[in-house]
C-alpha cells in the first residue's frame, strides 16, 4: 500500500550523518541527539565538513552524543511523520499505524548507530544525553573541548537556534513509544540490539561527575 502524503516511501532520500572536524576533533552528528544545536554552533566556529572515510582514526579523537535507542527511534519516526505533514495519516489509517507500530528503520533519522558506524562505535568518544538537560549535555562538551582539543566556547552555543519540537510532535512521540513497547516481537529488537549494548556501556562507564575527561570518558582505561 502506498499514501501519497508519506513521501519517504515514494521518494526515499538516502543522505550520511553530518560529520565535522577542527583540527585534531571530529564531531559525529547523530540524528536526533541534540545533532541540530551541536551541529550549528561548530558549524558556527568554522568547523569544516568531511565524509566518514575521511577521519584518522589513529590521530584525530572522534566524539558524538548519543541517546537511549529505542527512544531516539520514536523521536527519529515523529520526525519523519511530523515532516510529510502525516499526523492524520498515523492516527486515523489504522495500517498505516500498524506499518510503523514495530519498524525499527524508518529512514536516515532512525538508522542504527552500527549500520552508520560499524565497529567505529567503539572508538567514539561518546557524550550520554539520555536523561540530561540541555545545559548539562552543553557543559559536559565544553569540559571535553577544552580539555582536549583547547578549544574555548564560552557561551558560543547556538541557543538562539529556533526549537522545531512542539507539542504535537512530542505526544506523537509519546503514542510511537507506547506502540513500540506493545508485543514488539524479537525480530524489531534485533536490528538496534547492538546500539542498545554499545548505550549501555557508555552509560554505565561515563562519569558526568567526574572533574576531568580523563575520569569522565567511557573510553578511559
């Protein structure tokens, strides 16, 4: 069945995470992990873009921020939803809803971190959002850019960046949650199994508390 109000699955748009560098740093923009206000205020510094197999792995530190899978999942779909203007579509087409009720990829927003990544994961500087406010996330990346690359942001941060979530979308959110959640079968878990063990790790190892990147990393050893 097709609905021509969802475009994605006439015209699907296949596009790479925006990844940005300054000198020895490379900031990996996750969809849906704070990816616009972090992206925009490098963007802002004069960070340059470069692709994914651009990055030195041996000599440049990678870091990104990343959010509990499951939830940055229903936050990717509201996304695509609230986009195509297809609010309708998911709360009066019962198949439509039943279509998205336990697809765990919807497009690039939704894609996994391992299937963006791969084994890389295990080498990024990860920053836990899950849980966090705004103005902790924003502190704990500047402890992190000074500390390791010397760079100084003081209030540098794109707050005046317009917020594009409402109301709406956030109970859309909420709805897609509660569908997820409902008999998910193994076969939907299975494709972000992996991000949800890599999240896991880095909640468990990183330390917001700690006064230095050294003690506060996932990666430290």
């Amino acid at each position: 069945m097709e609905w021509p109000e969802f475009k994605i699955f006439l015209d699907p748009v296949v596009f790479e995470n925006a990844i940005l560098s300054c000198g020895s740093l490379v900031y990996i923009s996750n969809l849906k992990c704070a990816s616009s206000f972090f992206h925009e205020s490098f963007r802002r510094l004069n960070w340059h873009k470069i692709t994914f197999s651009q990055i030195d792995w041996k000599n440049q530190h990678v870091f990104g921020h990343i959010l509990e899978p499951n939830t940055r999942r229903n936050k990717a779909v509201a996304e695509v939803i609230s986009q195509n203007k297809a609010y309708d579509l998911f709360y009066n087409d019962e198949s439509f809803r039943q279509l998205v009720k336990h697809l765990p990829l919807l497009d690039g927003h939704s894609k996994s971190f391992h299937e963006l990544y791969g084994d890389h994961c295990d080498e990024i500087d990860w920053i836990p959002i899950t849980g966090r406010g705004s103005q902790e996330v924003a502190d704990k990346t500047s402890a992190f850019l000074v500390e390791i690359g010397n760079i100084k942001l003081f209030n540098r941060w794109a707050w005046d960046r317009p917020n594009q979530s409402d109301s709406r979308k956030k109970q859309l959110e909420q709805d897609l949650a509660k569908l997820w959640e409902t008999d998910r079968p193994a076969s939907a878990d299975q494709y972000l199994q992996r991000d949800c063990d890599l999240h896991h790790r880095v909640i468990t190892q990183f330390d917001y508390n700690a006064p230095t990147w050294a003690e506060s990393s996932w990666l430290r050893r």
